[in-house]
C-alpha cells in the first residue's frame, strides 16, 4: 500500500506519517522545504516521542521519503499509485496543493482515499471542489473520496537539525484518535490505527473545536496577557485554569443542547483536557496556540461559536468573552489589527445594523472585557489579576 502526505510538519509527520507506517503504508511526503526534502531522504526516518508528563514512549517511522512540491512529474507519479492521500499543510494552503492531486487522481489506477488533516469543518468537501476545478468536465470524481479530518493529538514541536544525518524527532502527546467521514470514503479503507469512522462529523469536529480548542485558546491568550511563555504554566495559574475549564463548560453545555449530552461529554472530560494541557513535557508555546488570532475570532470558530451555540442552549456565555477579548490584546501586541472587521465586533458598534441578539450581546461582552483589561495591560506590561470578570461559578 502506497500513501502520500502532503506537508511534512508537527502533524503530518507526529500523527499522519505515524499511523499510516504502522498500517504498512509506505510513506512519501511532499513539501515546500528542500532542506526536508534532503534530510528525509538521506536519513531515510524519524522519531515521534509521545510524552504525556510522566512517560514517553519513542516510535520510529522507517522507510520515510520526500519529494519537493515543485518536482511536478515524481510527484504526479507517487499519486497515480497511492492508496490514500493525505494533507497537513494548513486550511489556507489547500488551493496551492489541489491541482497536483488533481493531476494524480486524473490518472490513478485505483479509487483513491483523499483525507485532508486540516482546521476545517467542510476540509474533504472543499478539497473536493478545488481539485475537481483541475479536471476535465465529466471527470469521474466521485469514484474517489474525500473526507477531513479531527485530530486529537497535539504535537508541540520539532527537534533535530536539517542539515545533520540523525533522524529528527517530533513531540506530541499520546492521544492518536482522528475521525473521518466513513461514507464519504471508498469502501475498503484498510485499518489504520487511531482513524474512527463516523457518521456525523459535523458534530465531531464541533465537539473537538467548542472543548479542547476553546479551553486552548482560553489558556493561550489569557497566558499572553499575563505574561506566561507556555501552556503548561499558564494553565497551573488558579485564574487561568478556572478560566479555561469554564469556556470548556460553555461550550460543552452548548454542544449538549445541539447534539445531545453524550457528545458533549462531561466534567470528567474537561478534567482529562486540562490535564493534558498541563504537560511540561510539550512545552507548547503560548504564542503556537495563539496565532492567527482573527481567524480564530471568526464568528464560527473556538470562541465565538462556542459562545453562540451556549446562547442557542439558554446559557449566557462569560468567560469566552474574556478570552476573546484577551485574543484582541494579543492581536494588537503582534502588531495586527484590533480585528475591527469582525462581524461580531461590528454589529456590537451599530446598533442599527443588521445582526442577530447573540452577536450584539457578544460583541457588548467582549467590548467590557477589552475595556476592563485596557486599565492594567500594556503589550509589555502583563496584568496580575483577571479581576472583574467572574463566572457564575466564580474562579476555583
């Protein structure tokens, strides 16, 4: 069996290339960086080392290869033979690799499985559309299938040097469950270890994106403004654990009142998440979590959708207000925008514009945060205290 992974980072190389080696896949990436290209290639492995704080365990990915994006023919070659295609190369990078999948798909010999390992809640539809823009009208497509991807691992970092000939090492946690879209894909799919078909993946990134993804950009962009430089010691500050725990809460009981409460989880998960959130051994960066802030501000994503689908559920939401409002401090101590253009921040600007109660309310809430936190924080001058902005349940 023969894969293709396209992007060669902290994901595509900790889970995707992981997981599909220990399958008996061979595995080839391709990537915009020659010096990985070099280094894949003359070392010919690596190591993903799984720490969750008190253990580690180290596998070695043998056999890996790479090839250059722009080496269009070896790389329209790899295609046309692959069982499965994956890509980790970031939402906003999926039209640059859509016409080499194209070109492969154009002559494969086999259907092929295309699973985009990417921050996207439509991700295997919308790399459908983008690759069938490069092929001819009637193409047969839909004999191939495309799906997401939701991951639960995270991989903090990379270690090694390009230019030496030891392998390199990535650094994530144990977790190595990722869901897809089962009916969107061939039939057939040969068992991967950790890929769980599901039928709803609406609801299964929701509930990744409303938990884990809220409470990590809770702890990231409170930890910013008050000054810490990793996760892990963010998340031990009383305020900021309480914090992140209650944006979780929000959005769990929002997720609860849309699909049900067996989704959403309970107490005992938002407990496992902030555990992990505390290994030392990840040494994630508060800055990693917290980039991109405007994106992660959209009225859909981590915070502000979290917040919405708890207001659907009768539940005013208060600490993701406070995180999004933290997300603006960050936005502007990067030296970017205040994320005026959001649709949220605007409609809570405009009384007269059009725009649903949930985001004005929202946008009213943020507003007070930002205002509140604008007395002690300066880009550099972290605050002490996130006073002013208890939740219901008050700080623990």
């Amino acid at each position: 069996m023969r894969a293709v992974i396209f992007g060669a980072g902290r994901i595509g190389c900790g889970l995707v290339g992981l997981a599909l080696d220990r399958a008996g896949y061979d595995v080839t990436f391709v990537t915009r960086n020659p010096a990985l290209v070099s280094q894949f290639n003359a070392v010919g492995s690596y190591r993903v080392r799984l720490v969750d704080g008190q253990s580690s365990e180290e596998h070695v990915v043998s056999g890996a290869r790479a090839l250059f994006t722009g080496d269009d023919l070896a790389v329209r070659r790899m295609l046309e033979t692959a069982d499965l295609v994956a890509t980790a190369v970031g939402a906003s990078r999926l039209p640059q690799v859509a016409p080499a999948i194209a070109a492969g798909l154009r002559r494969a010999r086999r259907p092929t499985s295309v699973i985009a390992f990417e921050n996207l809640i439509d991700a295997g539809p919308a790399l459908s559309s983008l690759v069938a823009k490069d092929l001819p009208a009637g193409f047969p497509l839909g004999q191939h299938g495309f799906s997401g991807a939701v991951v639960t691992r995270a991989v903090s970092r990379r270690l090694g040097d390009l230019h030496s000939l030891a392998p390199l090492t990535f650094i994530g946690d144990p977790p190595g469950t990722f869901y897809v879209h089962g009916p969107s894909l061939p039939e057939g799919l040969p068992a991967v270890p950790g890929l769980v078909q599901v039928e709803n993946f609406e609801a299964c990134f929701n509930r990744k994106l409303y938990t884990f993804s809220a409470g990590h950009a809770t702890t990231a962009y409170l930890g910013y403004v008050k000054g810490y430089r990793y996760i892990h010691a963010a998340i031990r500050d009383p305020e900021i654990r309480a914090a992140a725990h209650d944006a979780m809460r929000e959005g769990q009981c929002g997720l609860a009142a849309r699909y049900g409460p067996a989704l959403a989880g309970d107490e005992r998960d938002l407990d496992a998440i902030v555990r992990r959130f505390e290994n030392p051994a990840l040494s994630d960066p508060v800055d990693r979590v917290a980039r991109d802030p405007v994106r992660k501000l959209g009225s859909s994503e981590r915070l502000a959708g979290a917040a919405r689908l708890a207001a659907v559920g009768g539940i005013v939401p208060v600490a993701l207000p406070m995180a999004a409002a933290a997300a603006l401090c960050f936005a502007v101590g990067a030296g970017g925008e205040v994320a005026a253009s959001l649709p949220w921040a605007a409609e809570a600007t405009d009384s007269d514009q059009p725009g649903s109660g949930f985001t004005k309310l929202f946008g009213a809430d943020v507003r007070s945060a930002w205002q509140e936190m604008q007395v002690d924080w300066r880009p550099d001058t972290p605050i002490v205290h996130l006073h002013g902005h208890e939740t219901p349940g008050g700080y623990r």
